[in-house]
C-alpha cells in the first residue's frame, strides 16, 4: 500500500468517525430533549393531580359537613362520598388495631 492509499484510508476512517460522532451527539441530543419532555409532562401530571386532590377534599369536606349538600350532588359523586366514609371507617379501625397490637407486651422467643 502506498503512502497515499493509506493517507486516504485515514481520512475516510476520520470522516466517518466525525459523521458517526456527530449523529450520536444530535441522537443524544434527541434523547435529551424528550426525557427533559417527559419529566415536565410527569411533573405537571403531578400538580394537576394535587390540585385535583385538593378540590376533592374541599367539596368533601363540604358535603359532608353540610347535609343538604349531598342532595345536589349526583348518585356517582354521592357513591364516592358513601365509599370514602366507609374507608374512613376502615382507616380508624385499623388504626385503633394497630395501637392495641402496639400497646401489647413484646413476647420473646
């Protein structure tokens, strides 16, 4: 191989080498900009469902103090309220459970 054929072959192999990096640097940039995406996307999921969660617990806490509320409300929204009462319920149970399993003396093995 003469001096010229492998100055040529190096030239390619610089150029493909400089083509292949720059595409893995837009492919990378690409990437970038969609996780970037996809975070914001999650992120403002996140607040809407707070705020979501948030309303939620005003008209609850609404509904159930007030009991003329429920009557404008509809059977689905009246089903929910039935549903959080319920777990309610359940939560304080299982609360009262838990301190009496507490409470208990330590038995050793």
């Amino acid at each position: 191989m003469s001096k010229k054929d492998i100055n040529s072959l190096w030239d390619d192999v610089r150029s493909w080498l400089t083509d292949a990096t720059h595409a893995a640097i837009r492919e990378a940039e690409d990437l970038s900009r969609r996780g970037r995406l996809k975070l914001d996307i999650l992120n403002i999921s996140r607040k809407v469902e707070k705020q979501m969660a948030k309303l939620g617990g005003m008209v609850y806490g609404r509904a159930s103090a007030d009991p003329d509320f429920p009557s404008t409300l509809g059977d689905d929204a009246r089903s929910v309220l039935q549903e959080i009462a319920r777990l309610e319920t359940e939560l304080n149970n299982r609360k009262r459970e838990y301190e009496a399993e507490r409470k208990k003396p330590q038995t050793r093995s």
